[in-house]
C-alpha cells in the first residue's frame, strides 16, 4: 500500500510538472520543429543510446567482478535489459533496480549483497556524473551569468562527492554504534563493499570509465537531437548543462524523471538563449528514445522472467 502511494505522489507531482510546463510551450512551434526533424540525425541519437544502454550492462558487470559477485555476463545482459524496461516504460511499483535486485537474489546471493550490487553499481554512475560536471565548470561558469547559480551547482558537487567519500569511510573504520541497528550494520556491509571495489583497480576503475563514458554518451545523444532540430544547441553547450540535467531528474521525486528533467532542461538551456519550447521537445525526445531503446528488454522480461516478477510482486503484497 505504501508503494502506491509513493506512486502516486510521484505520479501527482509529475503531472503537475508537466501540466506548468504545457503552458511554456508554443505549440505551433513545437509541431514545426517535429515536422522538420532531419531522420537521419535521430537514427544517430538512437543507436548511441543503445551503445548507452550496453554500457550500463558492462558497468554492472564490472562492479560484480569487482565485490566477487560470481553473475555471468549473459544473465547480466538479460537482467539488465528487463531492468531498463520497468525503469524507463513502466511507472511500476517494481522499479528496475528492484527487478535486478530480486534476480540478483535469486541466483543465490543474500539480499545485502544483492543491494549491494546495485546500490554500488548507482554509486559508480554517480561518481562519473559528479566528475563530469566538476571538470565542466568552465564551460557552466561561461554560459552561466549568474553568480549564486554558479557557486550553487559547484555546492552540490562538492556535496555529493562529501557524501560518497564519507560512505566509503564508513566501510573502513569500525563505528560500533552502526552494529547495533540492522539497518545501519547492512549499510556498513555494502560500504565494506564500496571499499572492496575501490581496492580492486580493475574492476573499479573499469566501473568508473563506463560510468564517465556513459554520461558523455547522453550528452551526444541530446546534441544529436539539438542537430536533429536544425543545430538547436552546440556540444560545448550540452557538455556543459545536460550532466546537471541528468543529476536533476535522478532525484526520485517524479515517475522515470518526466517533468523534473523537462523543467531542469527549460532553465538549463534557457541560459544559452533555447527557448522553453525547443527544450522541452528536445527533452521529450530524448525521453521517448530512452522508452524506445529499452523495449527489448519487456521481450526478454516476457521470454524468460514474467513468472519470477509476478511471484516477486505477489510476495511484497502478501507481505
């Protein structure tokens, strides 16, 4: 019952996101810029998501190897899939990661080294994004004219990175006060985790690359897009404002980031002088491809997983 209603907050509030945002939208605008789409450049913008979505996969892989997480990579490739099809088609009280969490589970690893897998594997993303946009605060402090935006975005990062660096040390120091609460000892497990992947410079340092690889990946793909629409926006301006995009819309406080990244992409690219229309359909694109690329795995979820899903999801509501 909880999880539904967190649904429907999530629901409700991207429906008002969305709904401020219809009223920012010419929408003549809007059907002339679709109308003149060159294909040639969305065929382009798919196929890196794809090359997107297989990174992902290595990614995983990576941090599994990393923490002896024993998963061969044609179950990764299938999890992963499935993952990305509850993640970005279906506003389902089963997310993605809860999907390979399960999976993950059922080959028989316990449930903190399951979540620990994935939590580790959203760490390594993270750590690419934050990266990316602290080595792009250049770029943001020349497009950006406004000081205390500047400075905030700079905050954040630093934040973010503070929050990962103290969770590593969790792992490393003994603080018996966290062993008294299960909570608290199963976060210290997965830190201990997060030490051991930093410890193995392969695997970790695979994990991170993929990460930054990724990222950069995603900011081609809305370049592509921009270009699809006539060279709506540069690459320097999408290096620059598509990663805090993406940190945006992964707060989870909207079904699949609809609505957060739109209005993150409206105030972004508002900086260079993109009208709200232009980014908003740029947005709305790039959304769709996402739901588009992911489709395979809703194949696959049919093919070989349906059953283990419909059981997972009839325990937590017996539960």
């Amino acid at each position: 019952m909880k999880q539904w209603f967190i649904l429907a907050v999530k629901a409700a509030f991207t429906a008002g996101l969305i709904w401020w945002l219809l009223g920012q939208v010419e929408w003549d605008t809007m059907v002339a810029r679709l109308r003149g789409l060159d294909p040639a450049f969305l065929a382009l913008a798919f196929a890196t998501v794809l090359i997107a979505y297989n990174l992902l996969i290595v990614r995983w892989w990576a941090v599994n190897k990393g923490i002896s997480i024993s998963l061969p990579l044609g179950r990764t490739i299938r999890y992963s899939w499935i993952g990305a099809f509850f993640n970005q088609t279906l506003p389902s009280t089963v997310g993605g990661d809860a999907v390979r969490v399960w999976y993950l589970y059922r080959t028989g690893e316990t449930l903190v080294r399951a979540t620990s897998s994935l939590l580790l594997d959203r760490l390594c993303g993270l750590s690419g994004l934050l990266l990316i946009v602290l080595f792009c605060q250049p770029l943001i402090f020349e497009f950006v004219p406004s000081a205390p935006t500047r400075w905030g975005l700079a905050a954040l990062v630093g934040a973010g990175g503070a929050a990962i660096i103290a969770f590593v040390l969790i792992g490393r120091f003994r603080i018996s006060l966290l062993d008294r609460w299960a909570v608290t000892r199963h976060l210290v497990a997965i830190a201990r985790d997060a030490n051991t992947l930093i410890r193995n410079p392969v695997a970790g340092g695979l994990a991170l690359f993929f990460s930054i690889g990724l990222q950069l990946l995603v900011v081609v793909t809305v370049w592509l897009v921009g270009q699809s629409m006539g060279g709506v926006i540069t690459f320097a301006q999408g290096l620059a404002f598509v990663p805090p995009v993406v940190l945006a819309a992964t707060i989870p406080i909207s079904v699949a980031g609809w609505g957060v990244r739109e209005g993150a992409m409206v105030v972004a690219l508002g900086y260079v002088g993109v009208s709200a229309t232009d980014a908003v359909t740029i947005s709305v694109i790039f959304g769709l491809l996402m739901i588009t690329a992911g489709l395979p795995g809703g194949l696959v979820w049919l093919l070989s997983g349906r059953g283990e899903i419909a059981q997972m999801k009839n325990n937590k509501d017996a539960a």
